[in-house]
C-alpha cells in the first residue's frame, strides 16, 4: 500500500505537465491562465454500480467516461474546455494508475488537462470531474432560446450506450464492438458543438439521460413544443433505449437556418446532423410520429 | 421519492441565484464572469465514514465542511474563492435539504455561491466541491518560496477538529461545545490567507492533514528545513492532535519580514498569527524543541 501522496506524484507522471506560469497538481490549488470571455463551470459524477458496471467496464473506461460526462456538458453548449479536476473516492484496492489511463487518453482527446484533483479512499468507487471552459467572448449556447418553426437536429443515432450494455451483459457483443464502445467510450461531441454555435443553433443540450427528457429540458426552458418525425436508431438499439437509455452524448440542438446547418457541418468536415423535426408554438406539444412522447429518461431519485 | 430535477430545482431556491448576464444552476454548465486576473481551481471530497461520522455530526455539518474543505485551499493561496460546483453522491433517502442548508451557511460566509453540480443516488455518501478562485492579478502564495531564516507563522491554535471529534465519540461534550465546533464547522481562513499574502509571505499552506504533514509539503516545495520551538495546542487538545489530527484549517505561512506581518494583521482587525519557528538552511531539518518532528499525518492509502 502507498500514500496517497506517493500515489497522485506517480498518476501525475501519466499527465500532461503545465506550461510556464502555470501551477496544476502539487500545490493548495491549481494556478492557470484565465479564459477568454466568459468562464464555463460544470461537474458530474460516475459511480460504481449505477453508471457503471465493473465486471464490464475496464477501470480506464470509467476514467475516460467521467471525463467524456463533464466534457460533453461543454460541448453542449457550443464552447472549448480548458482544464478538468478529478476527484477520485474508491477503495484502497482500486487500480487508480489504470483509471489514470483512461483519464489521459481523454485528455488528449479533449485537449482537457487535469490540473488538479483529490483521492480519497471509500467503500464505493465514484469519480467526480469539474470542468472549467471558455466562451471566447461569444455567446454559449444555451437551453433556452429553441423557436417555433426552429429544425431539431441530432449530432447522431441514439441508443448505443444502452443497447452496448444490454449486449455485453448477454455476452452477444464484444468489447470491442461498436455497441460496446458506445457504452465503454463514450465521445463528447467538441466539434459538433461548435459547429452547431456557428451555424447559429438557437438551444442545445447533451444526450445524457436519454432524448426524451433531455430534449424536454430544452423545450421547457424555451417554453416552445416539438412535433418530432422520427429518431434515429443506433445498430442494434430498440426505440425505447434511444428515447430512455440516455449516456450517448449526441447532442440536439434547434436552428432557424437548416441550410446553414448543414454548410457549417460540411465546412468543418462534419458528418452531417440529422433533422428529426421541428419546434411548435404549443409548449405543451411533445409528439413522434404524431403520437405523444413517450416520458422515458433516466433520473436519480431522492427523498 | 422525487426525481433528481425537481429536487435540484428545489435545492436552488435554498442558494442565492445569478446577477444578470450570469447562468447557474440548470443549464449544461453555468456561464459566469471570468476571474481578474489568474483563476485557481482546486476540489476535495468529503466521505462519509472517513472524514465524517453520521452519527455525531448532521448533514448541514457535512455541507458545510466540504465546502469549507475547498475553499481552505483558495485561503492557502491568499486568494479569493469566486464560485463552487458540489456534486452530492448519497443514499435515495438522504436528506438533501438539510445538507444544503449547511452549504449555503458556507456561501453566505465565504462569498462563495454554487453555480452547478451533480445530485447521484449511491451507497456511501460523498460530497466534492470544486472552487474557481481568482488571483486578481497577484502573484498567490504557493508551497515553494521560503527561505532560509523565515519565520514560521501558524494562524491559529491546533488539534481542535481531531480532539473534538474523540470528545463527541466519549460524549464529554456537547454539539456546541468549541471543541466540537472545531470538528463539525471548521472555518477556512479567507482573511487571515489575504493578510498574509499582502504581508509579503513567502509560502503557505493549509493544515487539512495536520501540521507535521502540512508544513513538510511546504518545507518539501520550498527546499528548506524547519526549527520549531513549539506549536500551539487548541483547549484539550493533545500533541499529536495537534501535529497529526489535521481538519483544522488553519493556515501555516512562511514570512521574512515579522514586523511586516504584525502591522498587516494588526490593520486588518485579525488576531496575531503565532511565529512558532524558524526555516533553516538544511532540506532534512524537521525539528520541535530540538527533537525530530514526528513523521504524523493523515494519509488515504492505495496501491
């Protein structure tokens, strides 16, 4: 066994070091740069057993999946991470480096560096991730601002995360199938994000607890309705898990313009959004195919 | 049982919201006004059955200390804490609300206010805090920087959170009981880090694993040793509370000019930190009264 300062001096080996000026992990606080334009807070958790199930998933996959939750979050609203925190509560026995692992392919995917952090020994692993990101003087995306008569679009299919993980219990996939990487590595979709802010998208949000409740939280908060035609269904993912499964980290967004939509897309290089429909004046309008959305959606329930 | 929304947006009108042109809690991420000059970002967790027991303290003194947890390490850099993130692991019937009530105690007190987070239903209640701080455009005090002749400054008296913690386990004191205080509602000291920091300190560091350990990171930063000749022990409190019960928060510094340091003190209304010892030229030097310093300390253990 090690002391947990031992341990943070070793895992810090496996990231990226600061450029000069700045102070990450081995002091009281991190000391960096100051974003341009407006600062972007966010923290989500991943627990053992509720998000993720470790007879399935590897240890790196739980450090890349709590990066990629909080990350998405930024991407969401159109904007760039800087710099992640990542708090580390688990038992002793943990195999942190290989969490680590994870966390530093995510942090060169996202060019999000780990910049400080805590560990922490604890019954049940739970990995908790702050991101800080930058509006670059321009106006983040929000929640609300979606129009009636606005296209809803979707980065992509939906379902994979949830039916990754039905299949993988089932022993029908394996790890390296593409349902499974849905499930295991989940992408935060940076790019898209901010192809969607320049093509002017006037709300967005993530894919995390499923479409049905994250595209009602966009709706609610623009107090507009959506008449959607169809969702798109990842691989061998059932509607129920696109609509309910959640964990897929596509993003949906509403935009006036479709067709500058899809040039800013093309431009960037971008598989195209799917349009799956359109925004309507009636807030409490919430229909597929014109029956009523199904209220599915994954939420933690408290007293 | 309620789902996570209505309980977040429940829980939001126990905090004070945004000024105007800010976005906090319920949007992906909160959108706020960038620090002045360089940002601090740091994050703790607080687990229940490692750092707080349930039954001698109540879910507001949770709230309240991992708050307080986060914002030490801002007060140990002399700066100021600007805004929190506080993600809530915790069993389905954990009582939210009350262990709100404690963290918006710790934003009126630190001018702190939580921005956004993440509410996880878990089997062992942990809190983590992430603070953004701001420099405001002042070099913080860091870890390195003492230097040989230094006298060594601790803000207040020690041990007090270790040994209120062993009195309320004997139930030889009572819930307000200063002892008790010390363990269920340590205080960071945002003041006392400010006026040390405008007193020309030369490092600092918080006592959040007890002094013995503490003051080695900073000696350890620094490349100096240290000569104490005593350290100031808190009411029934005992020694080794004092250098290796940590959770006291106070702030140990390091400053070249003493005079420099009463003056400011003394202007700032604060009462004198005590010098309790001398930094010496030789890196190995860790001596109390002219024995070794214990090696003591709080530490999580991993392999």
């Amino acid at each position: 066994m090690t002391g947990e300062f031992a341990v943070i001096d070793r895992l810090r080996r496996l990231l990226p070091g600061p450029p000069a000026g700045e102070t990450w992990i081995g002091d009281d606080a991190a000391v960096v740069m100051p974003p341009r334009g407006g600062l972007l807070l966010t923290a989500d958790a991943v627990v053992e057993g509720v998000h993720v199930d470790l007879d399935l998933l590897g240890l790196d996959d739980v450090g890349w999946k709590a990066m990629s939750v909080a990350v998405s979050d930024v991407a969401a609203m159109g904007c760039k991470p800087l710099y992640a925190l990542i708090t580390v509560c688990g038992p002793p026995a943990t195999d942190v480096d290989r969490l680590y692992v994870g966390v530093a392919e995510a942090v060169e995917a996202y060019e999000c560096p780990v910049v400080g952090g805590d560990l922490v020994s604890s019954l049940q692993l739970t990995v908790s991730v702050a991101v800080a990101g930058e509006t670059a003087h321009r106006t983040p995306v929000m929640r609300a601002g979606a129009l009636p008569g606005d296209r809803v679009f979707v980065t992509g299919r939906l379902g994979g995360s949830a039916a990754g993980l039905r299949l993988l219990r089932a022993g029908e996939i394996g790890h390296d199938h593409p349902l499974a990487l849905a499930h295991r590595r989940p992408l935060a979709r940076l790019a898209e994000g901010r192809a969607a802010r320049a093509a002017g998208a006037t709300a967005m949000v993530d894919v995390s607890d499923g479409l049905a409740a994250d595209i009602g939280h966009l709706l609610d908060a623009s107090g507009v309705g959506a008449a959607l035609d169809f969702v798109p269904v990842a691989g061998r993912a059932t509607l129920d898990e696109a609509l309910g499964g959640g964990e897929d980290y596509e993003l949906v967004f509403t935009a006036t313009n479709p067709g500058h939509v899809a040039a800013t897309f093309a431009e960037a290089g971008l598989r195209q959004p799917l349009g799956i429909g359109y925004c309507t004046a009636d807030p409490k309008e919430r229909t597929l195919a014109g029956e009523p959305l199904p209220d599915a959606g994954w939420q933690h329930h408290f007293r």
